[in-house]
C-alpha cells in the first residue's frame, strides 16, 4: 500500500457534556413491535460451517473488547480482569494472567506488549509472557481497545483525549485531544495502527490520521456532520474499525454516512452515502459492508459507493461488524448466533450457535477461519467444512 499524503485539515468544535450508551440496534424502547428482533428463518444451505474449537478468556463480555490477532497468536481479555494468550490453531491458552482491577477495553498488542484498560482509566501493559510490563492511568475512562505497535500503546479515553504511551515503561509521550459533542454513541469503535500512523474516529463524525512518532496531527476528515434540532437528532460517531483498502481509507457513521477516501490525492471523499450503523464496516477487494442500525446488512460497490444488495432477513437482530469467510460474510447477533451471508448478492448461507449470549465484539477473520469472542467470555473459532 502506498504512504499516506494527508493535506488539508478540517475541524470542528462542540462542547463535551456528557455521554449517551446506545448499545446495539435496539437504541429506544417501543411496543409496536417494529423494532422486534426477526425471527430465524428456513433457508437453503449454501455452505456448512462448524466451530473448530472453544476456550474460556475469564468472563463477561462489552463493547470495549476485540481479540488481537497476529499469526499463530490470539491476545484477549474480558471485563472480570482476564487477560490471555492462546494458539490460533488449537485455542491451546498460552498463558493466562489477572489486571487486578475490572476492564472496559482489550486488548490491543504487537506479540511483545499487550495493553488492557479499566473504567477509572488504568491501562495496564504485559509482557509476552504474561507478567505486568507496567500500569499507568489515563485522563479518563477507556472504552474503546487500546493499539499497540511502533514501540508505543495507545488509548482513546473518554475525554475525547488520544494518549501514547512508551510501551517499554508507560512513559506519557504525547497527547491529542478534540472538543467533543453533548452525547456520543458508546459502540464497538476501535483505532488502527498503519504506516506510521494512528487513525481514529471520533464522535462528531470525524475521523484523524495522528503521527505514532510525534503526535503530530496529519489529517482530519468529515465522515458525517452532525444535523437536527437537539443534541440526540445531531448524535453522531465514526463507528468500528477505519478500513483500509489499497489507497481507499474507509468509515462509517451513526447518523451519517458510509465513505471512502482517497489517501493519495489529500485524503478527498471519493464517495459518500447517506447511512447509519453502529457497528462498522468490512472491505474486500469489491465490495463495503455494513449493518445499518437496524441490522439491515447492506453491499456497496468499492469503487464508487453503489448499493449492490441489501439483506434484512436478520433485522434488528443487533447485528455485529461483518467479517469474512471465503465467499462469505459473518455477523454476530444478540442470541449468540453466527450467520454467514454471500458476499457475492447477501442470500442466507449458514448459522451456527456458539451460546453465551449477546455477541457483541467484533469477530475477526484469521487465517484459519472466524474468530468470535462470545457474550460469556470464551473464544470460538468456525471455519468450513
């Protein structure tokens, strides 16, 4: 992939108040029924799947938690202070450890430092063996995975401030902070670590590409412009992962829209749809995808944001972050259920129940199939059969 070339910066500035926990699709409460969970449905089989294996982290699950994957290794943990190491292939626990204090984020590593966070903003770093490396705290509460790699950790607290710290002796290296909005989505957002840089969305619906060495803002873009009368009509927040596809960096917003930039020309909008998710997006070589807010799983064309499909036979089921399988896409529900829809025009294809629950961190594609961190705590890796 090509070095980024951000230019011109915009920003914004809003007052910080507070912050409003949406969690899923299921934002308000009605008895109309509308916004009931879909019922499961007969379907023909378009591929069989099945769960590889199981393992425990610790307990409990949140929207701060996503699996690293790097190679053969899975780093994970759980809101009870679990912090782990397994096998890809076997989900064999490498080794386990304890934070010593309850988590809301985890866990983010580079396969020599893993980084867990707490809800007072305690970030806690281990080493590859499973020894605390260090604890420091941050200025606020951390809800979303810390990052790990270029030598530092970094977390995005809730005081809308981006921190490094040095991942050998949690030394503060640099801070970045936005003015914020009166409410932000608590959802299932994380950063990525790419070329350098640490790029984030934010609430508000902007998103920012920081230098990992100095802290230097390198650019800031519009993802979705807060619109309406009050403060919950103009709600809106970058949710998920930032996606980055050749020279196309990719987001999605609640209450916004769904874009790609363009990383060599300044990081100008290439293509924009209005759309609203709170879960995020997956990219392959064709195709976006994402859950709208109401689970809604939509297709747009890479290359300029066309709708190619929709599938809502799972709507409002509180759907996760796609991920991919081969020909297919997987999406965690609030029954614990895995579905796997084509990518090719989202027909129904498989399902398979892992239990515990909610799922609601983002499961991961590795190279030897789905990895799905349950409601309960435990890993679970499917693949085909």
């Amino acid at each position: 992939m090509r070095k980024f070339a951000f230019g011109r910066t915009w920003r914004g500035a809003v007052c910080l108040t507070g912050v409003l926990a949406l969690g899923g699709c299921g934002l308000f409460s009605h008895d109309d029924g509308r916004y009931d969970p879909a019922p499961l449905t007969e379907y023909k089989a378009g591929m069989s799947v099945r769960q590889v294996w199981s393992t425990s982290i610790g307990s409990g699950s949140g929207l701060g938690f996503a699996p690293t994957v790097l190679e053969n290794a899975i780093y994970a943990a759980t809101p009870d202070g679990s912090v782990g190491k397994f096998d890809l292939q076997s989900g064999r626990p490498i080794w386990k450890s304890q934070a010593g204090v309850k988590l809301t984020a985890g866990a983010g590593s580079d396969g020599t430092t893993t980084a867990v966070a707490s809800p007072d903003g305690d970030v806690v770093a281990f080493d590859d063996s499973g020894k605390v490396k260090w604890k420091v705290r941050a200025t606020s509460d951390v809800n979303i995975p810390p990052v790990v790699g270029y030598g530092i950790v970094v977390v995005r607290s809730g005081d809308y401030r981006i921190q490094a710290f040095d991942a050998n002796n949690g030394e503060r290296l640099w801070s970045v902070q936005r003015p914020g909005p009166a409410l932000a989505l608590r959802s299932a957002a994380q950063m990525v670590l790419a070329e350098g840089l640490v790029i984030t969305g934010l609430p508000g619906g902007k998103m920012m590409a920081i230098a990992s060495d100095s802290g230097n803002v390198q650019w800031e873009g519009t993802v979705a412009t807060p619109r309406g009368a009050s403060d919950l009509e103009r709600l809106t927040d970058v949710v998920g992962a930032p996606r980055i596809a050749g020279n196309l960096l990719c987001a999605v917003a609640y209450q916004g829209r769904i874009v790609c930039f363009d990383v060599t020309a300044g990081g100008r909008p290439i293509w924009a749809k209005d759309f609203s998710s709170v879960s995020g997006m997956t990219l392959d070589q064709r195709f976006a995808y994402s859950a709208d807010q109401n689970s809604v799983v939509n297709a747009f064309a890479l290359d300029n944001g066309g709708n190619v499909w929709k599938q809502a036979a799972l709507k409002n089921r509180q759907l996760t972050v796609p991920a991919l399988l081969g020909g297919a896409l997987a999406v965690g529900d609030l029954d614990g259920y895995v579905h796997f829809l084509s990518r090719s025009d989202g027909s129904l294809m498989a399902r398979l129940s892992v239990g515990g629950g909610a799922i609601v961190s983002p499961p991961q594609t590795t190279s030897q199939g789905v990895l799905v961190q349950t409601g309960n705590g435990n890993l679970v890796l499917i693949g085909t059969n």
